[in-house]
C-alpha cells in the first residue's frame, strides 16, 4: 500500500518511482514523514503544508457530497459548476504539493494555475446573484434542502480552508518561501468559492420553494428569534 501527499494521480511527484512511501498492509500508525515533489521533499504529517492541502481535498469531498444531492434535472448548471470547481481544486492541490517552480517535473508538467480559476468563480457569482436578485441582506440559518444544506457546510469548509492559507506563510517560515505566492492564489479563490456556495444553496432553496429562516437579534432585549421568511 503506497501512500501520497494529495490524490493526484498525473502529478508528477506522486507517480514516478521513489515519490512514493511504502507502508506496511495493515495500517500501524507509523509516524514516517509524507512525501511532497520533488520526490526527495519530505515534511512530518502535521506540517502546515500536509494540513493545507488536506483542506482542499477535504473541500473537494464535501463538493461530491453536495454533487450526490442534485438529482433535479433544473439544477444541473449548479451540478457542472461543482465539477468545474473540483477540477480546480486539483490543480491547486498540485501546485501546493510541488515545492518546485519548475513547469517539469521528473519529465511531466506539474498542473498550475493560471488566474482563469478565480474568473470562472466571478462568472458564477454573477450568475447566481442575477437569480437570487437583491443580495443577501440578514442572517439565515443553514439548511433547507439536503443538497442546499450540503453546500452551507461545504461553505464553511471553504472557509476554514481559506484561513488555512493565509497563515499558510508564516507557519512554514523562510524554509519554503515559493510558497507564499501559492497560497495567496488559493486564498483567494477560497474566499471567492466560498460565497459561490452560499449563494448556490440560497438559490436552490429558493428554486425549491423552500422558505429560508432568518435569526435576528432584538436590540433592545437581546432575545434571538428565528422567523420564517419568504420563499
């Protein structure tokens, strides 16, 4: 059983000989360090890098989630922007993985890139903010429709991820410092996915006819009251 920093199966560090770390057949805890690209970059399972590039995977796992959700034939625009933003996630997790700037690596080219990621999001913000028509304007509580629940929780995830990588930086200090550029491009499209999400469930709700509830905060009282809104 071989083990890899991220699940890129065409990214050159994880295929050619020696980028991989043999474990044993049954899983035994061992504490030996993973695996980056080029092949001799070894860092500890809780290194900054291992906790980044785990966030967009697990980013990547609650996308499939909330994918397996939309079975409507009318949100299958919805279903192919997730796919696209999974294609892109994958990218970024090889550029992360790769503590190389070469665009070749043990005779492959690494996936980078290129700015087009973060334009695509904007073209879908667009969209979904024309469906949804006036911008969010309170606090709604998370849920709804099981597919619309799952892309509130994938929102989060987003953000989480995205806080990940802004300190991504600092908490690797000088040792890597191609990284900085790196994780300033994946901070960015995490802050930018994660409103595409928000907006994505609040607009599969709202095509569902599902009414969103909305919490509030009495000014004077302090008492938090949940209402009931619109579909």
């Amino acid at each position: 059983m071989s083990y890899r920093c991220c699940d890129a199966e065409n990214c050159p560090g994880h295929t050619e000989k020696g980028a991989r770390m043999e474990r044993p057949t049954k899983w035994s805890g061992d504490n030996a360090p993973t695996p980056l690209n080029p092949p001799e970059v070894y860092v500890p399972k809780d290194s900054p890098v291992i906790q980044a590039l785990g966030a967009l995977q697990e980013l990547s796992a609650a996308l499939g989630l909330a994918r397996s959700f939309l079975k409507n034939p009318e949100l299958s625009a919805l279903d192919e922007m997730l796919r696209e933003t999974q294609r892109h996630l994958y990218i970024l997790k090889c550029d992360i993985a790769s503590m190389s700037d070469e665009e070749v690596v043990n005779g492959k080219k690494i996936p980078r890139p290129d700015g087009g990621e973060v334009r695509a999001i904007d073209e879908n913000i667009s969209r979904l903010e024309a469906l949804m028509g006036a911008k969010p304007d309170r606090f709604i509580l998370e849920g709804g429709a099981p597919e619309a629940a799952a892309l509130f929780l994938a929102n989060e995830v987003a953000r989480r991820a995205e806080r990940l990588f802004i300190n991504l930086p600092i908490a690797v200090g000088g040792e890597y410092a191609n990284l900085g550029p790196k994780a300033n491009v994946c901070q960015q499209y995490l802050n930018h996915l994660s409103f595409q999400l928000y907006l994505m469930a609040r607009v599969i709700n709202r095509s569902l006819g599902l009414a969103e509830e909305s919490i509030s905060t009495d000014p004077v009282t302090g008492v938090v009251t949940v209402a009931l809104g619109a579909k």
